[in-house]
C-alpha cells in the first residue's frame, strides 16, 4: 500500500456508524482499486455508505442510480441529435453543428472519468440492470477507458475512481460480475447498533425512548405477511414525528398504541396487516 493510500483510510463519518469489518473492506477495496460490491436489505446504509467515504475522504460524489431500461452507453456519455438537429435547421446556436463533440455529454460514469480530482463513483442498485449491462460495465471498470463511436474518440480516466455498487439482491448478479469485485453484506442493525445509529442521530433521546422506540420498531419488523418492512430511515424519522408531537407519551407504545404508522410504513397492505396485529401482540 502507497504512502497515499495509507494516509486516506476511510475510518466512517460524521453520520455513518461503522464497523470494523466494514472499514477494513472499504480501505482494502479503495488500496487494490477494485469495485466494493454491497448488499443487504434497504435501510441498511448501503448507499449512505457511498456519502460517508466521500465526506470522510473529501472527494466528489457521483451516483448512477440503475434503472431497468438503461443503457450502458447512457451511463457512458449521451449525444445530443435532437438539438444538433435544431442547431442545424435553425442557425440560432453559438454552438458549431460541424462539430459533434459539442453535443456529447458525459454520463455518470464518464464525468468520473473526466473528472480532475479523484471521485467516489456510486452505482446504485445494479442489479436492476441486465447482465449484458453488468458485465460490460466492469469492463469499462477494468479498462478505465470507453470509446466515444460518434467522434471516434477514447475517454480515458485521469483519476480511477473509488467505485461502489449496491444491490438489493432482488436478481442473481452473474460469476463474471462478483469475480471482479470485492464483496461485503450489511446485515440489518441488531438493536445495540441500531441503538449507536439513533445515538448519531439524537443527541438528548432519553434512554427510556430510545428503549421503547428500538423495542416497538423491532417487534413491528416481525409481523407475518410484511412486504416492505420499516427499515433505519423509517426508525430515524418516526422518532422525530414522536418528538414533534407534544401530547406523545411513552406509555403508549408499552399499552400497544402505535402513531404515525404511515411513517413506518409505506404500503397501505402492510399499514393493514400492522394494526390488525399491533394490539394484541403487546
């Protein structure tokens, strides 16, 4: 390991509760310049992740959220036709429709490579893309160059980013793809974890809101026939929702008297199956 990379070790964030094992991978990923491939269930910081090295390093953050009908090339670079087209027909553009690189835009992964200053590359969710898409990309990963045709142009990158992929783990990733990227899941925080992460969050909680609230938030994880269950976020803002609410009392939640259920959760059939079974499971 270089001087370099031995002086910017990620060691978390002002908001990011971290792990040893966590840390360790992030800074043996960052050394080998290998893409870190996370997964875990949502709300489990695998995206937050991404922001925490970028502050904790004092980088750039670029994210690529993944979408189902995306293009490898628009992760790329997009070139323009439409406006070109306009330029031409109109005449009424500073631009020179002669040239095309005027109407080329970097993509989320091409302005990481063009980029002065090293960057945190955040591909999120890929495994809502097809395998072609998966693995051309670690392609260009690899390579740390792609080819622009219309221009007949190489873009290769001046700084090689530090890449982070999240999945939700909703689609097999293919062989190829996690043979080239180092790995690590999240599991979702046991209650002394989740119990630093409300910690970061709320500095004057007091411990026996916190108890009740990590307490009822768990228990209502359990019920049968959840499809999204309440994940931190959810936790993070029913808190303050209690906060706020001045004729909130604690003893409410231990009598099985849950506000603000719409907090929690976000699917009207999960809201059903939760009040059909929060009063008589206290």
């Amino acid at each position: 390991m270089n001087q370099e990379n031995s002086l910017n070790k990620f060691r978390g964030a002002s908001r990011y509760v971290l792990d040893n094992e966590l840390a360790k991978i992030v800074n043996v990923s960052i050394a080998l310049e290998m893409p870190l491939l996370l997964k875990g269930e949502p709300g489990t910081g695998k995206t937050m992740l991404a922001y925490a090295i970028a502050e904790s390093l004092k980088m750039p953050l670029i994210v690529l959220n993944v979408k189902s009908s995306m293009k490898l090339v628009d992760a790329l670079y997009q070139y323009d036709t439409l406006t070109r087209l306009n330029d031409s027909r109109f005449g009424d553009s500073d631009r020179n429709v002669s040239h095309i690189e005027e109407y080329i835009k970097m993509g989320k992964i091409g302005q990481a490579f063009v980029a002065d200053v090293r960057t945190v590359l955040l591909i999120d969710e890929i495994d809502k893309a097809d395998t072609d898409f998966q693995d051309d990309m670690l392609d260009i990963l690899d390579q740390m160059q792609f080819d622009i045709i219309e221009v007949d142009n190489t873009v290769r990158t001046k700084n090689r980013p530090v890449v982070i992929i999240t999945s939700n783990a909703k689609k097999d990733l293919s062989d190829p793809f996690l043979g080239r990227c180092n790995f690590h899941h999240i599991a979702f925080p046991d209650p002394p974890m989740m119990r630093s992460i409300i910690d970061v969050h709320f500095s004057n909680l007091q411990e026996k809101m916190i108890d009740a609230c990590i307490e009822t938030f768990y228990h209502l994880r359990r019920f049968d026939g959840i499809e999204k269950k309440p994940a931190t976020r959810e936790l993070i803002n029913w808190i303050r929702a209690l906060k706020a609410d001045p004729d909130f009392n604690i003893s409410k939640l231990h009598q099985g008297e849950v506000p603000y259920l719409g907090v929690l959760y976000k699917k009207s059939s999960d809201m059903q199956i939760a009040a059909q079974n929060i009063t008589r499971s206290f």
